[in-house]
C-alpha cells in the first residue's frame, strides 16, 4: 500500500505469457455466433497455434510432428480412439449431455462436506457413508466398475488435501460442463481437419454447445474458471503426477485469454450484448 492508503501497481505476474506467440487471426467473415462457437475451444486454438476464426485445427506453418491433418488424425486416434466421423459425432454426443460434468457434480459436493467436516468427523465417518452412497449409486445406474466412484471421490479429495487445485478460482466452480463444451468444439475442429467430417456438420455441434455453456455460464471467465477445474478433475483421476504443474500452465494459459487484446475472449462475449432501444417517438 502506498503512504496514502491507496493500493500500488504491479506488474503483470507472468511475464512469459507475453513471449508466446500471438493469437492467430484469419480475417475471415463469420458472424458472432460462430466466433463464439469457436471461442468455447480457444484453449485448443491458442495451444495448437491455429486460428482463432477459422475451422481448420492446426498450426499454420510447419510442425515437426507433421502437418495439421496428421497431427488431427493422430490426436483424435490417441486420445479419443476416433477413427471415423460416426465415432467423432458419438463421442460430441456424449460431451454434449456432459462426460465427467455428472461424475463431478456427484463427487465434488461429498469431497467438499467431507473436508469440512473437521473436528465433528474426526474417524472418517462422514466419509464412509459418502462412499457407501456412491457405490449405491454406480450400482443403480449400472456401472462396470461399482468402485470408479468411490475412487474418484478418494482421488479429488487427496488432489485438493495436498494442494494440487491451488490454481482453482475459489470458490472451485460446481459445474465443469465447460470442459465438455470446450471439447467439442476441439473435437468437431479436428475431425473436420481430419477429413471426417464435412464442415456443415462439425458447425452444427458447436452450435448446440453454444447456448449451453451461454445457459450455464454468465461470462468467459466463468467458462474458464468452470473448464480449468473440470480438467484438473480430469487429470486426476488420471494422474495426479501431471497434474502438480499443469495446472498452474493451463491457468496461464486462460490468463492469455482473459487479458490479451488479440484474444477471442475479448473480441466477442460469452453472451451477445442488448441491443439500446430506440429513443421514443417525441422525446
């Protein structure tokens, strides 16, 4: 604080957000609505050097791992064992009505109750029967493995005991539907790059996830927020070694988005602004 109570600048915290490239924009002619379908991915488009406004996924220059056709086929097949367009559209499907949202929106309030439960839970039993709940559950919806619950509950919970969510906006969002959205966006890029899909089609799937990230979310870094936990969810369960610095890279990386002038998150909003009325007649 300086001497007058007033609270003093600092400089911007992360210096090398500003020695990455630049956001990539095409020039094309797209409306606002498909500038926002495509925003929902902009994670995507900012780490794959791509453009911002344009439906092709990829660097635009070369890559040593390829050009951005291979680069889109070998992603969608090691990552998501997609193929094909009929297995690219199957797996929007499932992003669209939420792949981990609903594991999470059970999870995450248990874990939240069972870490605030301090001294009145001082044997776990809270914990107990939130993992007694969650078997029942899996069994209910008929699960292959009744425990993948109960260990993704012990997983998020031991991933926030030793500080592995810190890079989480508090409080830590309780709807990760963004990470879904986002993919489907990256999802339909990539299979049209890939060749599987016509362009019609992966336009069609960003435009339904659009109104349901605008349903759910007021504004972009709502989204961001919402989309940073649910892959720290995510990496979890997968590994909790990754996840130590990823995500601290990956909320650089929404900083970028957030704050840079070139960035799709400042051109156009989550949400299309009012339109003023007009002055009335006489007035």
């Amino acid at each position: 604080m300086s001497s007058r109570g007033k609270a003093t600048l600092t400089p911007f915290p992360y210096e090398e957000l500003d020695n990455r490239e630049e956001d990539h924009w095409s020039g094309a002619q797209l409306d606002d609505d498909r500038l926002r379908a495509l925003a929902l991915g902009a994670f995507y488009s900012a780490r794959w050097d791509a453009f911002h406004d344009g439906l092709l996924l990829g660097p635009e220059r070369e890559h040593p791992l390829g050009d951005r056709r291979e680069l889109a086929i070998d992603t969608l097949t090691g990552a998501w064992g997609i193929t094909d367009g009929t297995e690219a559209q199957a797996s929007m499907e499932q992003l669209l009505k939420g792949m981990h949202a609903p594991l999470y929106a059970l999870v995450h309030p248990l874990v939240t109750a069972a870490l605030t439960a301090g001294e009145r839970d001082r044997f776990g039993e809270r914990a107990d029967r939130h993992r007694a709940f969650l078997r029942q559950v899996a069994a209910f919806r008929g699960m292959e493995n009744p425990e993948a619950l109960v260990r993704d509950y012990d997983i998020w919970c031991q991933a926030i005991k030793i500080g592995f969510t810190s890079h989480l906006a508090r409080p830590v969002a309780t709807c990760i539907h963004a990470w879904d959205l986002a993919r489907v966006t990256a999802v339909a890029r990539m299979a049209f790059t890939a060749g599987y899909l016509e362009a019609d089609v992966a336009w069609s799937y960003m435009a339904r996830a659009l109104p349901l990230a605008q349903r759910k979310y007021r504004n972009w870094r709502q989204f961001g927020d919402a989309y940073l936990a649910g892959w720290t969810y995510w990496q979890a369960c997968e590994d909790l070694a990754v996840l130590k610095d990823g995500g601290v890279d990956r909320r650089m990386e929404l900083l970028r988005l957030w704050t840079r002038p070139t960035s799709p998150w400042r051109r156009v909003a989550l949400h299309p602004r009012p339109e003023p009325q007009d002055a009335a007649v006489g007035e």
